[in-house]
C-alpha cells in the first residue's frame, strides 16, 4: 500500500498501481471452469477453436504453442535456420528473442534500433550482413513496427526469410493491414501480461503451407500429422517421427482463456490506446521525457516505455515513483551485454542509439485495469520528481 506522502499529489492514492497485469473476468474463468467439467485437459477441441478465430482475425492460418518463444524457435527451425546461421535482431528486445535463435544454434547477430520508434534499424542490419546471415527478426517494440516495409525490401534484396517478433503488437495494424496479416512469418505470445492472454501461449501465423505443416508437427515431438488426431480428442499411437520436435502444445485450459480475450479484443484495444493517448496528453510538455509517437489509430500498445532526459537517474526515479505505489519496468537491457549473448553475438561494431538511452529507458504502468486518473496520478507524481 502506498500512502500519499508528497504535496505532488491530490488523489489520495492507497493502491498499488503495477506496471502490468492479467486483467481476467467471469468469461474466462467460466471458460477455464467449462475445460476442467470436461477433465480433457490437453490439447484438444478449444485450441482447434482457438485456431480458427486467430485464423480469422488475421486473414490467414495461425497454429497455437505453448508461448511466445516457442513459436519464434519453432518459426526459424520451419525455415531451416541452424548451426552457424546468423540471425539479425534488435539488441533492445525481451531475452526471448536471442533464446529463440540461439536454441536453433544459429548466432543472433544484435542491431541497433531508429530513434523514433526503438524498432530495428534497417540500415544498421544491413551493414551487419554476411554470407551467413538467413534471416532477420524484426521486433515490433511497444507495439509499433517501425520501418517494415524497408525491413521486407532488405530481406528481399539478400534473400532473407522474415521473422517478425511480434509479441507486442497483437491488434497492430501497418498500413491499413493487421500485423499477422501480411509478410512472411509473424510470431506472438499470449503470456499473461500480453495485448491478449491464454495464460501463456503463443502463435505463429503465415501463408507459407511448408512452414505450417513443419511446426504443426514440431510442437507435438515430431509426431506427424498428430495435430488433426489432437483437435478430436485423440492420439497417434502409430507414427512415424522424421524430424528434431519439442512438446509446444497448446493445452485446451490455455485456449480456452485466449478465446474469451479474443472475444473482446475490440474493449481491450480501445482501452490499451486510451492509457497511452492519456499518457501523451498528460506529458505533453514535459522537456526530461520523451516517448514514442505511435499513431494510435494503427497502434495497439503493450508497454509504455519513457526515456529521460539526461542528467535523471532511472534507478532514483523508479524508487521514488515505488514509494508513490507506481511499479516501472525496464524494457530493455541490451542482449548484446548479456554474458551469454556476449560469447554468441558479433557485437564488435558499435550500437549507438541501443548505447546511448537503455540506460534511461523506463516504462510505466499500462494494462487494462489503469484508469485515466491513475496515468495523471503517474504523470503528476513522475512530472513532480523530474522537476
Ligand atoms: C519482445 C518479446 N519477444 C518474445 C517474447 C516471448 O514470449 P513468451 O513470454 O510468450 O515466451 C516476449 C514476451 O515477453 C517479448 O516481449
């Protein structure tokens, strides 16, 4: 609990305001109730009906994992990225990402992000291509994707397969077109603070008829042709497995929340962008933040992620603002300075946007459940510590 202990502040705040949330109702709780009455617990009919309304959503088929990461690795191992493949990818991305890559024993190979939108900087990627690189992984941040269509004009150019993590930019739209609905391979994640949840979860959504067999075989071990058996119910006790697979399923429990969130998507989205849009209108004038200018007729956002002007200490702040009971986050430390990454990434050229303001990232609270007083509540009292 925090109590109002400043004169920066008028509403008397007894909360704890978190940065972020699983934000569930009666619909998804009688849904998960509806699954356990059934005691069919895995992977059954209500992922197939998962399925059909992603693939609506999106205009085109998505097959549902287990989370976010899962569908990334599987992504790239469909288009047959390995040992000694090199990948490009935002330094400034969840750890998710680089995981996925290297899980397949390719090397993520970390670029540096635009300025405006902390998306992947397209020609700091292509100075970083080699004979080796197979594939880049753009990273839509926050919930925008910055320059896409130059992204698909560079994968076009060298031949690289796309890609895109997408695990912010769930509803997102480009150009008039849902992220998803377009490209190459889109890859989401439905973990419990996502645009929408199924608990975790994830999916991968594409037209390419190759890919989607492979990891609709992928995710049950390899078994193939299991997934048809799985939707009614059933099992393959006779089959044939060809290639390396993973247990990546969906359990009907997690679909079975998913459906309901996607259900009312349309309440979500328009909530998500009414916190931001308060945000910008909030901050508007002050001169020791700046943030990204996402166009939230486009836009659904994730995260709202600030960055301080010189001379602010993150680290202070946030602990100010915690006493206020306003929870921050940090999205995100750099892969390229992780111990692991270091020994796997080619990070020798230098990543000067990613350098100069990770350190000065800090993002503030945004999920279903943050009313309009609560982002004033945030501003005044960040606004107040800054001045
Ligand atoms: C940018 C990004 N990529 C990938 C993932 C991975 O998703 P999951 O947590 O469902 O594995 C996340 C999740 O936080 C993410 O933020």
């Amino acid at each position: 609990m925090a109590k109002e202990t400043s004169s920066l502040g008028d509403l008397n705040k007894n909360k704890l305001i978190r940065l972020s949330k699983s934000c569930i109702g009666d619909a998804e709780k009688n849904a998960v109730m509806r699954v356990l009455d059934k005691e069919f617990l895995g992977m059954g009919e209500q992922v197939r009906i998962f399925e059909e309304k992603l693939s609506h959503f999106f205009g085109r088929e998505a097959v549902c994992v287990v989370n976010g990461t899962a569908a990334l690795h599987l992504a790239l191992q469909a288009c047959e990225i390995g040992i000694g493949d090199e990948v490009l990818v935002p330094s400034i991305t969840y750890v998710a990402s680089f995981q996925a890559i290297t899980a397949t024993g390719a090397i993520p190979v970390a670029c540096d992000v635009e300025e405006t939108s902390l998306c992947l900087d397209w020609l700091d990627a292509e100075k970083r291509i080699t004979s080796k690189t197979k594939a880049i992984m753009p990273v839509h941040y926050s919930g925008g994707v910055g320059e896409l269509d130059k992204i698909y004009k560079l994968a076009e150019k060298y031949k690289l397969r796309v890609v895109e993590d997408a695990a912010h930019a769930f509803g997102t739209t480009y150009k008039n077109q849902k992220v998803g609905g377009f490209g190459d391979i889109s890859c989401f994640s439905f973990d419990g603070i996502k645009n929408i949840t199924s608990g975790e979860g994830g999916c991968i959504v594409t037209d390419d008829d190759k890919v989607l067999d492979l990891v609709k075989d992928a995710r049950l071990l390899g078994v193939e042709k299991d997934s048809d058996k799985r939707y009614k119910g059933q099992r393959s006790w006779d089959f044939n497995v060809s290639k390396q697979g993973w247990r990546y399923h969906m359990s009907d429990i997690m679909a079975a929340i998913g459906i309901e969130q996607l259900n009312r998507f349309d309440t979500i989205s328009a909530q998500r962008k009414e916190i931001a849009i308060t945000y910008t209108n909030e901050l508007g004038n002050c001169d020791q933040i700046t943030y990204i200018d996402h166009d939230y007729e486009e836009v659904v956002p994730h995260i709202f992620p600030t960055i301080l002007a010189d001379g602010n200490s993150r680290d202070d702040i946030s602990k100010a603002l915690n006493q206020y009971g306003i929870q921050t986050g940090i999205h995100y430390i750099p892969n390229h300075l992780h111990s692991f990454f270091k020994k796997s990434t080619k990070s020798e050229t230098i990543l000067s946007e990613t350098d100069s303001i990770y350190h000065s990232l800090l993002t503030l609270p945004l999920h279903e459940e943050v009313s309009k007083s609560d982002v004033k509540y945030i501003v005044g009292k960040l606004t107040g510590i800054l001045k």
